[in-house]
C-alpha cells in the first residue's frame, strides 16, 4: 500500500483535491469514478515513490509519474506525437503497438522516454487516459478530457486527428500573434541602444565644445534638458540598470497576482492598437477550445472549466466562470455569456442559433474558423499600422537628439561668420 495524491473534478464541474492509501493507480482511479468524479491527475507522493523505487527496482520505475524529473514533450513535438499515433491507430494498429513504434522512431529522449513510460502503463492495465495523466506537465486538462472522452466513445483515434488539427490551428495562430509583437519589440529595442550611446559617448562631447566655444551662454531648452538628462545618465548608468530591472520584476510579480493580470488583460483587450487583434484571438481560442471539447463528447461544464483555464486571458476568463456558473443553474450559454460584455452580439447569436438546433459545436468551429481569418486581417492591419509608428518614435528620439546638439553649433558658426 502506497499513498496516493490525486486531482479530480466533480459531477458539477469543481475540481478536487486530496489523497488516498491505495495499492496502485488504477484502485485510486476506480475509487473516484465510483464516487461519480473524474481523475484528472494522480500521482504517489515522493517518498512513496522512493519506497516503490527500492522494493521493485528500476523496471518498476519506468511506469511512475513525473517525481522521477521535470520531463516535458515540447508542444511543437506534442502535435507531432498525436497526429502520429492518430494515423497508426486510424491504420488497425492497436494503442499498444503504436506506442512503441512511436517510442523506437522516436530519436528526443525526452519523448522517448515519457513515451516508453505511457506504453509501460498501458501494459500494466491503464487506460491511455491515465497513463497520460501521469505527465501533468505534457498533457493538459484539455487533452487529457479530449482523450477521456475518446476512450469512452470507442473514437480514441478520430479524437487524437482532432486534437492534433486543433493544435496546428492554435499553433498557426499564436505564431501570427506573436509575429506581430515582434517589429515593434525590435525596434523600442534598437531605439533604447542608440538612445543610451548617443546620450553617453556623444552628447558629452559635444557639452565639452560647448563649454569651451559659448562662454557660459545660455543654451537653447531642448539642449540643455538633453545636457542634464545626459548628465545624469552618465553619474547614475548603474542606477538606471537597477530600475529598469527592478521594474521588469516588478511587472512580472504583478502578472501573477489576479489583480495585476486582470488590468493587463483588460488594457489589452481593450486597447487602441492591439485591442482589436487580442479580442478576435480570444474568441477564436475560446471558440476553437469549446467546439472540439463538446464535439469530442466533453460534458458542457466540463468542457467551460477547461476553457477557462486555458483561456490565456484573466477577463475572458472571470467571462468564461460566470457563464459556467449560470450553466451549472441550468441557463444556456448565449444569456450569460451576452451578459459579460466581451463577446460580439455576432458571435451570441451563432451561439443562440447553434443551442435551438443542436449543433453548438459545429457553429463553435464555424466560428473559430471566421475568427481566425479576422485575427490574419488584424495581424496585417496592426503590422502595417505599426511600421510607419515605429519609424516616427525613432526618428523623434536621434532627431530630437541631434536637432538638440546642432542648434547651438548654428549659433556658434553665425556668431563666427559675423566675426
């Protein structure tokens, strides 16, 4: 007997914690299910890992959860894994076989060995669905229900094909997101080194031509608020390091707090220039994660709690709670989630006309599939809005700087050429 710490979720959706002295696993996991919970995660406490460890030796080890290392597929190589094992089981192989075919071609050792461990699981009389439990960090909730529900079923291998193009998609996606972020993170960086050169190598000497050629004339106000901010760098660069670390640790340490992540979530969402790519990925994840998990035969609140949680939004997802609870009291989901203020009227009434006729995972996709053609024209948009901003914010930096630097120099040359 061995102790066992376990995650599950109840029949309303709420998920729940503890531990429970069991001989393996699969009793844990039988235990929960007779109790009308679904296991999302268990996992033996570590010393009774270490206790399993010297009873049973290494082969036993291959089998044990996650205690063993911080051992994760990467989610490019996840997608892979899946459609993989999708097309070997679509092809008569059975789960066992493709594992370990998947495990021998596989040349990461990260993956092969959590591959060999899922397998070794399996053997060992496992569902796949618990076996992939036992790696929290590679497989989340959402997979790990997608996969549940495929089991259940009897389509283990029609849900993994739509679970790998459900991650191609989202992948596609938030490279576009991010390809966007890049320009102008790129340039504000650019803009900061030439900045912080030009005010420590350059302007102090021009301030020594100044000093020697203007006999203590005054300067004009833009050159001598550059002098001073100059100045200041140059006695105080380690002290400007300091802050700007502190306040990138400090903006890190609010993103954890739900406060701090709520105000940015929000500025974003409601942002001048990238509110309107961060709302239209947001819908599209949310209707992308909430169609796949439905159609896959994910219980509805299930399916709520899981999009929440994975929703990557702090105000989409405090949207996404209070629809699940006005679920859980028996309302349909376009009211409540009318009521939150963040979704357009466009996208309720898809939602409104995909509940009367019974195919609310089909209008879900239908919508994910419009947003995401809407999140390319918004990434192009913000892309073509940004460039021409980008290069007014630099050239308003050095050309400030050296209009700055060069207005007294005209002074300085007039007062020569009338001498």
């Amino acid at each position: 007997m061995a102790m066992f710490q376990y995650t599950a979720m109840d029949a309303t959706g709420k998920e729940v914690k503890g531990q429970r002295d069991a001989t393996n696993e699969e009793s844990v996991a039988s235990f929960l299910k007779e109790q009308g919970m679904m296991p999302t995660s268990i996992k033996p406490l570590v010393k009774a890992t270490k206790a399993k460890e010297k009873k049973k030796g290494p082969a036993a080890a291959k089998g044990l959860n996650i205690a063993l290392g911080p051992q994760v597929i990467k989610s490019k190589d996840l997608t892979t894994f899946t459609r993989q094992l999708a097309i070997l089981l679509d092809a008569g192989l059975p789960l066992i076989r493709s594992l370990k075919t998947l495990e021998r071609q596989a040349k990461n050792p990260v993956i092969k060995t959590i591959i060999g461990k899922i397998a070794y699981s399996v053997e060992g009389g496992s569902t796949f669905s618990e076996a992939l439990s036992q790696h929290p960090k590679t497989f989340d909730k959402l997979y790990l229900n997608m996969i549940r529900a495929g089991e259940a079923a009897g389509k283990l291998e029609l849900i993994l094909t739509r679970l790998a193009g459900f991650r191609e998609k989202a992948a596609k996606i938030a490279g576009k997101v991010k390809s966007a972020m890049v320009y102008p993170c790129v340039v504000l960086t650019i803009a900061l080194g030439i900045t912080t050169f030009l005010m420590i190598a350059i302007v102090p000497k021009f301030q020594q031509i100044f000093s020697e050629m203007l006999d203590g004339a005054p300067l004009p106000a833009i050159t001598q608020l550059v002098m001073n901010i100059s100045s200041w760098l140059q006695n105080n660069i380690v002290l400007a390091a300091i802050i700007i670390v502190v306040l990138v640790i400090l903006i890190k340490l609010s993103l954890k707090t739900e406060k701090g992540r709520m105000l940015f979530d929000t500025a974003a969402y409601k942002g001048p220039l990238i509110g309107s790519l961060v709302s239209k990925n947001a819908i599209s994840k949310f209707a992308r994660t909430l169609g796949t998990l439905m159609g896959s035969g994910v219980p509805v609140l299930n399916a709520l709690i899981i999009v929440r949680d994975t929703s990557g939004n702090e105000l989409v997802s405090q949207a996404i709670q209070r629809v699940h609870d006005a679920v859980k009291e028996g309302e349909p989901i376009a009211a409540p989630l009318n009521s939150t203020k963040i979704f357009p009227d466009m996208v309720i009434s898809m939602i409104e006309v995909g509940e009367e006729t019974g195919k609310l995972p089909d209008m879900l996709e239908k919508i994910a599939d419009t947003y995401d053609d809407e999140v390319d024209n918004a990434v192009s948009a913000l892309t073509s809005m940004i460039e021409p901003l980008m290069i007014v914010f630099l050239a308003v930096i050095v050309g400030g700087i050296v209009i700055a630097m060069f207005s007294p120099l005209i002074s300085i040359i007039q007062n020569l050429g009338g001498s």
